[in-house]
C-alpha cells in the first residue's frame, strides 16, 4: 500500500507516471505485480506488442491494471561495442508513453498550461483520459487491458489540437 500511495502523491503535484508491466505472460490481476498492481489514477500501465499488432508473448495483461499497449519487441536500438541491435520488452513500450505525455506538456496549450498551474493532480488526469480515449482499437488487447487498444500518438494529438484551438502554431521550423 506504501508503494501505491507514492503513485498518488505524485498524482497530487501533477506527475504521471509510466509502468512497464511484467514481462511475463501472466494475468497481473491475478498474480500481482509492482508497480502495474497499483490501483493509482496517476498511474499508466504498459504492456507490449509486436510490428503484427499482438500482445507480445512474453508481455503481462491485466484487465484492471494495463491501461494500454505500446510497441516494444523488436525495438532497434544502441547494442554493445558501437552498435545496433533489436530488443524487447515491456521495459521497451512504456518509454513511448512516458513520450507521448511529454510532448503533450511541451506543446504550447495555453489552457493545459493554465490547468497545470492551477491544479496540476487535474491536468495529470486529463493527459492520462487523452492517452486512453485516443487508444487505437486492438484485437489482442481488447479484453485484456482496461483501454483495449495501444498508444496511437497521431489520434493522441489531433485530439490534442481540437480541445487546445489556441496553441500557437510552430515557428522557426526548417527541413533540411
């Protein structure tokens, strides 16, 4: 419960949290896990998919404690000695949600800004509601996490823009 509670006291100074869940394949519900176990509102559960849109093999679910799923098996990133290899994992998919609620702070909302000023524990729970009602669809997570769908970060910002309509639009931007 102490572990838990460190979740929502975060929550209360406007940090959201992201959880990498189990990389096992068990029902977290039933066999717990920490921290994905964690009931807090400030609290993002992830599990992981492969490039074909399935639950990862060796990835947990849980119906009341994985919020949603992200890419993370076969992630190409920097290996040993200089070079590249794929990878895998849970730990791999919740950095893309920790992400996608950065960018959304760093955009500049001015309402989102207001709100995390004023009352940063509400501003926290409304990133979180954007990330889960702009959740794609997904066949394999559908019954087994509470969003049924993964981290889908163009949805994620059209859903952004259309309740921030006065974001300023970007300047100095350059393609080379």
């Amino acid at each position: 419960p102490l572990w838990c509670m460190a979740f929502d006291s975060l929550g209360a100074a406007g940090i959201l949290s992201v959880a990498a869940t189990a990389n096992l394949p068990i029902d977290v519900d039933v066999l717990g896990d920490l921290p994905t176990g964690c009931t807090s509102p400030y609290l993002l559960g992830v599990t992981n998919l492969t490039r074909k849109n399935k639950k990862a093999a060796s990835a947990a679910w849980g119906k009341e404690s994985i919020d949603l799923g992200a890419y993370g098996d076969g992630v190409f990133s920097t290996a040993a000695s200089n070079g590249y290899d794929a990878f895998g994992g849970t730990s791999f998919a919740a950095p893309e949600v920790t992400g996608a609620i950065a960018l959304l702070y760093a955009a500049p909302c001015p309402s989102l800004l207001s709100l995390t000023k004023n009352d940063p524990a509400a501003a926290a729970l409304r990133v979180k509601k954007w990330i889960m009602e702009s959740a794609t669809p997904n066949a394999a997570l559908q019954s087994i996490t509470r969003s049924g769908g993964r981290l889908n970060l163009g949805t994620l910002l059209q859903a952004y823009e259309e309740e921030c309509p006065a974001c300023p639009a970007p300047f100095a931007v350059e393609a080379t």
